[in-house]
C-alpha cells in the first residue's frame, strides 16, 4: 500500500512538473531553406533557436549558379519556409515546383530599387561557361541597407508561421538590424575618403555597393583563380588610360602573378568577398568586417 501511495504520488509530482504553470510550452522548430549564405545568416541570427536553417549549396561553387539534385528538391519543397532572394537569383527556383505558400521573395519590397544588367557570357571558376541574363543585378545584400530589408521579410515570415515567438523574432532582427546599420556607416565612412576616384572590379556583381555608395567603377570578368591572358590585361590597359583606377576590388584573393601583373600597371589588388557562399572562417558579418578593413588599408595608402 505504501509502495503504491508513493509510485502515486511520484506520478503526480511528474505531472506537476509537466504541466506547471508558467512553464514554456515546447515549440516545433520552423525548417528554414534558402538559396545563398546571406540568408541563411539572417535567418539564423533572427529565428535563433526557433528554426533549423538550411543551406545544401556545397561550399565550393557559386550558389547564384547551382542547381541543386532531387533530393535537395524534396528537402526545399518539404520546408516550412523557402527564402529566396529574389532580383533573379537562384534560376533554378523559377523551374523547379515549389509550394507557393511557403515561397517568400526577401526582395519583393525594393524590386522598383533592382539594377538592370547587360547580358555576358564567361567561365566562373568550377562552373564553368555561364551567362548573366539580360535581367537584373541580384547580390543586393552588398547594400546593407537593402540586407535589412530583406532580413525584414524573414522576421516577418517566421512571426506569421510562429506568431508565439514574434518577440523573439523582433529582438533577433533588432540585433541584426543593428550591426548591418554600423556596417553600413564603416562602408561609408571608407567609401567616402576614397571620394570619387577611378576603381576597377574584377566581376560584376558590385552594382548595388556601386550605387548605395557611389562608388565611380568600371568591371571586368576576371577569376581570382585564373592568371588574365595578354589580351585581358591589354584590354584594362586601355580601359585604364579613360579610367585611371589604382585599385582593383576582388571577390576573392587573387593568384600571386595577377597580383604583380597588375602592381606593373601601378593598380593594387583588393580582396571585397560578396559572401554569398559560406566563408570557410568566420560567417557573414565578421567577412563584411573584414571588408571595411581590407577597403580602409588600401585607401589610407
């Protein structure tokens, strides 16, 4: 009789610490699937341990390029959310079946802001020939002010999936708010001493850094991994003579003999990582750091 008042008694107290007053009721994790790493990084810093985020991109290609396999497919259509970038990323999405619903378009809210872009053909890295559509410029999140739009869309649609964590939503945005908007002064108080001198970029994929700091470049199709032949370094020693730059910007650090080629043209060599695809070190934040310090050595010069 005795065991059994105290197996009862054990038992009520397990049910009066389940079900506790107060207690926080256990939330399901949001599954989060995106198409580039800035994403994934916004999405993480706002929905904190609130979502599972997922980016299957291997770390070695360029995410704006890949095509993911039919496995990956499943994955994104049995997400919750799908965080797309949009301005024409990610083509694979516009030809894939993907649930509407959990669709959302971080840059739905600034598409009257997309920069159009002449179409090019050229090799990128392991991707091999590839073309820029005659479309639209997509690395938005280089303007921080835009990033912050497009984080604004994913706290906004965590909270309509999770409206009970919407406080939490806020204040991981809040943070992230924060530190973009100090981004965004570093970057402007470096663009500014550099003021309206000539620069060249290696790729095209700076536009709207160009525009939100007025940036006076030009850009070619270069590789960090590949050596330019002749006729690319005769080409920018033309380009050179109507826009004297001294400085080229990178998305990556270029190979030793590209770095003297151009050194002999009197032009350095800047590494501005766009971070689409996960940073072997470190993560979005501390590579847009490392940006501002790369872009603040070269200018102090």
């Amino acid at each position: 009789m005795a065991a059994g008042a105290a197996v009862a008694a054990c038992a009520g107290a397990q049910d009066q610490q389940t079900e506790a007053p107060g207690a926080p009721a256990a939330v399901e994790l949001l599954t989060v699937y995106t198409v580039n790493y800035p994403l994934a990084y916004f999405a993480t810093r706002i929905g904190g341990d609130r979502v599972r985020v997922e980016f299957p991109a291997p770390p070695d290609g360029d995410p704006a390029s890949w095509a993911p396999g039919a496995e990956d497919i499943v994955a994104y259509q049995q997400a919750d959310v799908i965080l797309l970038n949009g301005a024409g990323y990610a083509g694979w999405t516009r030809i894939v079946t993907l649930p509407d619903e959990k669709l959302v378009d971080t840059s739905a809210s600034f598409a009257d802001r997309y920069i159009a872009e002449d179409a090019a053909s050229h090799s990128h890295g392991p991707d091999g020939e590839h073309s820029h559509e005659a479309e639209t410029a997509f690395t938005t999140w280089l303007d921080p002010q835009l990033a912050i739009e497009q984080a604004r869309a994913i706290r906004d649609a965590l909270s309509a999936m999770q409206p009970d964590s919407a406080a939490d939503f806020q204040a991981g945005f809040d943070s992230l708010e924060a530190n973009l908007s100090a981004l965004d002064q570093d970057f402007e108080v470096v663009f500014g001493e550099l003021g309206d001198v000539p620069v060249v970029f290696s790729h095209p994929v700076y536009q709207y850094l160009e525009r939100r700091y007025g940036i006076n470049g030009v850009s070619v199709h270069w590789e960090p991994g590949e050596m330019p032949g002749n006729d690319e370094l005769m080409k920018l020693a033309n380009r050179l003579v109507s826009h004297p730059a001294q400085m080229m910007i990178w998305e990556g650090e270029p190979m030793p003999d590209t770095v003297a080629a151009l050194s002999a043209m009197a032009v350095d060599s800047v590494v501005l990582d766009p971070c689409g695809n996960r940073p072997a070190e470190g993560d979005y934040l501390t590579v847009m750091q490392q940006n501002v310090a790369n872009l603040r050595a070269a200018v102090s010069e």
